[in-house]
C-alpha cells in the first residue's frame, strides 16, 4: 500500500512538473522595437542589406518563447542568428517568422466555422442590432449562418455591417515577427545581439553639379539616395553603405562579384566628405557619422560630399565609333 501511495505521489509530481513545463512554454514574452538597445544597418547592392540590432531580454529559467517583433518583413529567416553578448548563454531550439499579419479579411478567415458577433444598423430607425453568427466561408464575399432562439438556421450574404471578435485569432501578428523558443539554466536580464539579411532596402549615389557662367568651375553636391520597403522601420541607427557587389551562393551557379563604385568619385579636391570612407578588399564602406532613422515606404537623402568651385574644361569630342553603321545606312 505504501509502494502504491508512493508510485501515485510521483506520477502526480511528474503530471505537475509537465503541466508547469507545458503552462511555460506557451507563456510567449514579447520584445518590441521600444527593447532596442542600439541597431546597425548596412546596405549592399542588389536588395540586399544586413541587420544588426541589441535587444534586452527578460529569461526565466527553462524554456523561453520569445516573439522578436518588429523585424523586416523581408527577412531572410534562414540567416537569423540570436546570441547573448551580456549575460550567461542559452541554447536555440526553434524560430518561426510569423508573417500572416493582422487584418479584417485574415481575422474573418481564421474564424470559418466559429461564431463571431455581428452587428447592423437600420438605415430607417438608425438603431443597431447584435446577432451571433457562424462563419460558413468567406470566398468572394462573407457568408453567415444564423440560428434563432426556435433553432431554426438562415444563410446570408452580401452583408453590411460590422464584426466584433472576441479575441485575436491564433497565428496572425500585428507585424512580422521572428518567433524563439530557446533555453537557458539561469534567469535574468540579457543583452542579445540579433542579426540577419534582409531583402527591401536599396541605395544609389546621385550628384548635382551647377556649371558656372565662365563654364569655369563648378558646384557639385553628392547624395545617397535610400529606399526601404521592407515592412518596418529602423530608428536611431547606425548606416552604413557598401559599394560593390556581394557574391551570394546561388545554386550551382558562382557569381563573380565586381566593384561598380571608384573611391576616386568621391575623393574631390577641395570638396568636403559628409561620409567616413574605408577600403576592405574589392569594397568600399561609407559610414554616416551620425544615427539616423529609416521609416518604411520612405525615400531619404543624406549628404555624401560638397565641393565648390571645382575646376573644369570644357571639350568637343566627335565619335567615330559608329560611322561603318552611317556608311552602311546611306549607301
């Protein structure tokens, strides 16, 4: 009796320690753009830039899921990398990057087959009226089923009106995120480093020059010109800019980078650098000495060089290039 009392305390610790282990693991913790501690944005050539934010993260001792929002919504999952860079290590087990975003047609969708409540205005007496409705399909057009309080059922469609639902549908997220189940064996506060490329951001060199009236000098103003269109924005980060092409592996296929841009371009006599430049390798980087912020779907220009009364000559020059196409065209 004793061993059975014994085996039956054990079973219903173990049923215990599961149950806190399972209730821990679907307590999600959010991280937000607001846990940034410092971000880095590095843009190449070709839709191609590199992320690199510092967040803080509050661990408990276990496994930890943690919705890291806020990212690109043209991340690269697959080059994601999370590491502690203050504070004692964890272990990665899983990550998911959550793009089905919240909507009105996602959230009616995920509710076929549930009842949501549906709400009408008499367009006579302006008064409004609240029914319980299952949603059939919503292919085309919503189509609703109804059942009185005689349990008596009606369908309809070609609705106007309203929904109201009681809950956020599981799965769908208010902006992209990367999802983390990770585990560590001590709580606490942690500084993280997350990293990974990301498609929507591009950048281009455009330069204005003012020609003087003795056709002289000139007055030249370099600009970056900055796109992003990634689905998010990056705040108080530090740019950086890559002139050259990265090889990327593609599938049996090896792709020669080659560099595009001459630091000549920018080395002006007499003209001042707005941007830090450095040489590594084939590349070039430019570095904005100060934060800036980057907001989705914007196009911004920072200053890359000025230079004033730059000397110049003016030349002819006639092109013979072509001249078997003229003799060839007139015969």
């Amino acid at each position: 009796m004793k061993n059975l009392l014994k085996i039956s305390l054990i079973a219903a610790s173990l049923v215990c320690h599961l149950g806190n282990a399972q209730s821990q693991k679907n307590t999600e913790k959010q991280s937000s753009s607001k846990d940034r501690t410092g971000i880095s944005v590095t843009i190449y050539n070709k839709n191609l830039a590199l992320i690199n934010e510092i967040r803080t993260l509050d661990l408990e001792e276990g496994v930890n899921l943690i919705a890291l929002k806020d990212v690109s919504a043209q991340i690269r999952p697959e080059t994601s990398n999370l590491v502690a860079i203050k504070g004692d290590d964890f272990s990665l087990l899983e990550q998911n990057f959550d793009f089905d975003l919240l909507t009105p047609e996602a959230m009616l969708n995920k509710a076929i087959g549930h009842e949501i409540e549906v709400i009408t205005i008499n367009p006579t007496t302006n008064q409004e009226t609240r029914e319980k409705a299952i949603v059939l399909s919503n292919n085309s057009g919503v189509i609703l089923k109804y059942t009185n309080e005689k349990g008596e059922s009606r369908l309809e469609t070609g609705f106007k009106g309203r929904f109201a639902f009681t809950k956020v549908p599981e799965g769908l997220r208010e902006s992209p995120t990367l999802s983390i189940q990770l585990q560590t064996q001590t709580a606490g506060i942690r500084d993280v480093q997350l990293s990974y490329l990301t498609g929507g951001l591009n950048w281009r060199a455009d330069y204005v020059a003012t020609l003087a009236d003795d056709e002289k000098t000139l007055d030249l103003a370099g600009w970056v010109t900055l796109t992003n269109q990634s689905g998010t924005r990056f705040d108080d980060a530090t740019l950086q800019l890559v002139a050259g092409d990265v090889n990327q592996v593609k599938d049996n296929v090896y792709d020669q980078g080659r560099v595009k841009y001459a630091s000549s371009r920018i080395a002006l006599k007499g003209g001042e650098a707005l941007m830090q430049q450095e040489t590594l390798f084939d590349y070039h980087l430019y570095t904005l000495p100060r934060l800036t912020s980057l907001l989705n779907n914007q196009t911004k220009q920072v200053a890359l060089l000025s230079a004033n009364d730059v000397p110049v000559m003016k030349e002819y020059r006639f092109d013979t290039s072509n001249r078997g196409y003229f003799i060839e065209r007139y015969k």
